[in-house]
C-alpha cells in the first residue's frame, strides 16, 4: 500500500493543508481539526481505499483507518501537512475551544466523572456479584456464610466509592476547574463529616438547624449521596484559588489561599449552594426517575428511542449525572439499562448491514463497528455506517426504543455505570435473565427491520470494482 499517496488523497479531501488546524491518531483513526467543515469533500474523502469510514464527533473530524496502518499513514500526513503531531489530549483542548458553552459544559462534566468510573465499575461489580451470591444463599442454592470475613470485606469494599463519593467528585472536578484537588477532596470531607446528620435519616426529621439572617434555616445534614453540589463547591473554590494565588503575596499565599478559599466555599455551600442545588437535583433525579417508570414503559420508550440521538449530538455525557444521582438514590440506576439497550440495537442494526452489504469496503467497516458498539464504543457504527445510510440509524433508534421498554417493565436496574452493551451484564448480576431479555428484544427489533427495510441504499446494495476486501479491525479504543 502506498501511505503517502493515501496520506495526500486525504489531505486533499478536506480542503488541503490550508484548511487543516491539528492533527493527531488513536490506534484505528486519523482525529482531525478542520477549520472550514464546508471545504471538505466528503464523498471524495469515503471513497479513499485506505479509508473505512467517516465521522465527526466532539469537533473532531475521525477518519476511521484501522490499526496497524493509521499510524503510517498519519506520519506521511503530517509530513506533507507540513504541521507538527498532536497528542491526543492537546488535540482534545483545540476541539473543545471551538465548541458552544453547552458542549463545553458537557465536556467538563465528563472529564469529572471519566477517572472515578473504574472505581464505581468496581464497587458496582462487586455489589452484582455480592446481591447475586446472597440470593442464591437466602434460597438454599449455596451454602454461603454472609456473616463470615471474606464476604464482609467484599461488603465494605463494594460501597466505599459510593459512601465517599464527595471526596472523590471534590478531587476530580477541582483538579478539572484548575483548582488543587487536594483542597476539593477537603469540601468533599466537610459535605460528610461524621458530625454532620446523615442525609439519609433526613426522613425521621432535622436534628438541628442554623437561621441565616432569620430569613431561612439551614438544616446541618451532610451531602450524601449528591452530585451537583460538589461540583458547584469545587467550581467556586477553584476560581477563588486561582484568584487569590495572583493577589496574594507569595510569602503568605502558602497560607493565606487555602485557608479563605474553604472558609469562603464551605459557607458558601451550607448557606446557598447545598441547599438550592441538592433541591434541583433531587427534582431532576426524580423527575427521570417517573418518566421511566411510565405505565408499560412509555417514558423508557420515549428515551430509549431519542437516545442514540443525543449521542450523535455529543450530550450524552451528561447522563452519568443521572446514572450516579440513581445509584445514590436508590442503589442501582434504571438509565444505564436504558443506555445498554440503544447501543446493542444500533450495534444489531450496523451487523444487519455487515451480512446484507455486497460492498466489500462497507462490510470491512460495518463487522468491527457493530462489534465495537455492542461493547458500548458507539460512534464508529453510529457515525461510520448507520447515520450515513439514515435507515439502519432510524431502526437502531426503535430497536432501543423497544428494547428500553422492556426494562422499565421488568424494573431493570445496574448496580454501577461506566459500562454499557455486552459486559452491563455484569452489572446486572441480580437479574441477568432481565438484562439479556431486555438486550434480545432491542437487538432483534433493530436486526429485522434494517435487514428487511434499512439494506437497499446503492452502497450497501452494489459491490464496487475498485473495492478491495480488508481485514476487519476491532474499534473498540475509547472514543472522545
């Protein structure tokens, strides 16, 4: 294979070096920022042997390569861009600066929760399997002391991430807003310290209460168990840091900093902040909370079926906000289910294209992207294959309708978020059977109706001379 002369056809398509303002690759895809999207030749740009799909995602042009060549190709390209290669990261901060506010809201959000997932894909895990063991215990299946050491560890072990989830929310969107982590872990401590009532004994009623200005009282109950809060805390107490380390002088900053910025933010939560924004959340939890649990699953319906939109729009990071928000409220979340079934029906309607295509160069692409999005790596069957062909995107989008449905029916619930598609079942080890009916009935919705409606466009339909059959890769690298 010629990388160079691949490396300039794409070059070309996008409007030539001019038009190109950072360049970067993931092991599958050659990641772009483009500086006029109108100036690329898209059709020109799919047609490129080398290529195997197209899309744009968190203002990132992705051309999707596959491993083992993107990275060749990438070092020719960069050579005849005449520009220096990006990190990924550095690649990300270019894209977000061309984003509106909201984009950049949900980014931020994302890059906050993104390094606590494995800790609550863990605890959640091991809560599955705990809740899983102690059934089979309760109805004679296993002979299983739940009483015993081991099972006890396991037991603290799996709620510890969910029990200080301030602390680590506090650590992580500091570090994000700019702030020291360090002091946001210490706002984290304060929303739970142990002499503070318990948030959840609140329903037995406050314990004591503070009059601020004799306007409105301020009941002393910690945090447990809230999201936004926090965030907001560490937002606050990032920007005043910042700020007083460029007013302060250095002999004192040492001091002087730490000390006003928590006094400043630690009032500011229980006076304003905690209170206004736990009340807006419980009301947004809750509100979520009765649009799913709708009579035969209306609301999952609904949701299940805009989901996979919301993803081509870039907001669907904001949902682990409600995927924890569940978890703290009622010990499992009923949206990851509802997320989990959208994927595995855009996956099931991107295979059905895979098996129906006789384009050699559109099965290379549609095999590994189905597979990838029913391991929860969504955009390259989302973006590559079914929102290029609209049809399939249309029956993935009701295979997930149906398949969200199904779940609020049978009150499916994951023990943690972070994972979605074939590996969720671990989340789910309570009620497995639940899960993989939920899964079957949105997978097998999405196959039928793209394989028997979704598969007479001209590029699935006829098999091109100039296609070359390329071995399948797996896209299952973490997408932006």
């Amino acid at each position: 294979m010629d990388y160079r002369k691949s490396a300039k056809e794409i070059l070309e398509a996008i409007g030539g070096k001019e038009n190109l303002a950072s360049a970067a690759h993931c092991s599958t895809r050659l990641r772009l920022i483009i500086g006029d999207n109108s100036k690329i030749d898209q059709e020109t740009l799919e047609n490129i042997d080398v290529v195997k799909g197209v899309f744009e995602s968190a203002g990132q042009l992705q051309i999707i390569i596959g491993g083992g060549t993107v990275n060749k190709v990438y070092n020719e390209f960069i050579v005849l861009a005449d520009i220096e290669g990006s990190s990924k990261d550095e690649l990300k901060e270019a894209a977000a600066k061309k984003q509106n506010v909201f984009k950049r809201l949900i980014k931020t959000l994302g890059d906050v929760f993104v390094p606590i997932l494995p800790a609550i894909v863990a605890g959640g895990l091991i809560m599955g399997i705990m809740e899983a063991l102690n059934f089979m215990s309760s109805n004679g299946m296993l002979s299983l002391s739940t009483d015993g050491y081991v099972f006890t560890i396991f037991k603290l072990l799996s709620n510890a991430a969910f029990t200080f989830l301030p602390i680590l929310i506090g650590y992580s969107a500091t570090k994000v807003f700019g702030g020291n982590p360090y002091l946001g872990a210490v706002i984290g401590m304060f929303l739970i310290h142990p002499d503070l009532q318990n948030a959840w004994t609140i329903s037995a009623g406050y314990e004591r209460t503070f009059s601020i200005f004799g306007l409105y009282d301020v009941p002393m109950v910690g945090y447990q168990g809230h999201v936004i809060p926090i965030i907001i805390a560490s937002f606050i107490l990032a920007k005043l840091e910042k700020k007083l380390h460029k007013i302060v002088p250095d002999v004192i900053d040492m001091f002087v900093t730490p000390l006003v910025s928590l006094t400043i933010t630690a009032f500011s939560v229980y006076t304003f902040i905690g209170p206004v924004f736990s009340a807006f959340e419980n009301g947004l939890i809750t509100g979520v909370q009765n649009l799913i649990m709708l009579p035969f699953g209306i609301g999952s319906f609904i949701m299940g079926g805009l989901y996979s939109t919301t993803v081509v729009g870039g907001i669907h990071h904001m949902y682990t906000v409600i995927d924890i928000g569940q978890l703290a409220k009622y010990g499992v979340t009923y949206w990851l289910p509802l997320a989990s079934a959208a994927n595995m029906a855009q996956g099931a309607a991107c295979l059905a294209v895979a098996i129906k295509s006789k384009n050699n160069k559109m099965r290379s692409m549609a095999y590994p992207s189905a597979l990838s999005c029913m391991l929860g790596i969504t955009e390259p069957a989302i973006f590559g294959v079914n929102l290029r062909l609209i049809k399939p995107f249309i029956f993935g989008s009701i295979g997930g309708a149906c398949g969200a449905m199904v779940c609020s029916i049978l009150n499916l619930g994951a023990t943690a978020t972070g994972v979605t598609g074939i590996f969720a079942i671990l989340l789910t080890l309570n009620h497995p059977v639940k899960y993989i009916i939920s899964m079957s009935v949105a997978m097998a919705v999405a196959f039928v109706l793209t394989f028997l409606f979704g598969t007479n466009s001209s590029e699935i339909k006829n098999a091109k001379k100039s296609d070359k059959t390329e071995k399948s890769e797996e896209l299952i690298d973490a997408s932006v």
